[in-house]
C-alpha cells in the first residue's frame, strides 16, 4: 500500500491504495480521457453528496469500489 498525496480543491490530502487500485484508477482517467486529478475529484464530489451509493467514509474506500465496478462492468461488457 503506498500513499498518494492529491490536491482536491486546492486542498491537500493523502489516498492510501493498494498498486493494483492506483493502476486501475490511472487506467479509468486515461479511458475516459480527463486526468487522475479530474476523475479523483469526480469521485469525491459523488461519495459526499450522496449521489451515488459509494463509500462516504472515506475517498480511498471509494475509489477502490468505483474501480472494482468498472472492472466489473467491463469484464461483463466482454462476454
């Protein structure tokens, strides 16, 4: 597990993930075509206003779900 210092609204903050998450994560922003920082805020804004059922407690639980799901979707997608 290795600590990932980000700034999300000119705020500084640390994400402890696991390299297979913070990989995944890179994966997803290269995909879609925004930077790590964008996608990393998009999943911030999401889990604290509720909009979406991840994790609230914490950025780095959310993000490892939201990069299981797009794994998952996407290994569904293959099939």
């Amino acid at each position: 597990m290795k600590k990932h210092s980000i700034s999300i609204e000119g705020h500084r903050t640390s994400i402890s993930l696991e390299d297979a998450f913070w990989n995944g994560l890179q994966h997803i922003a290269r995909e879609r075509d925004v930077s790590l920082q964008s996608l990393i805020r998009e999943i911030d804004e999401a889990r604290t206003a509720g909009l979406t059922d991840l994790p609230s407690e914490n950025l780095s639980s959310a993000i490892r779900v939201m990069v299981l799901r797009y794994y998952q979707q996407e290994s569904g997608a293959a099939r």
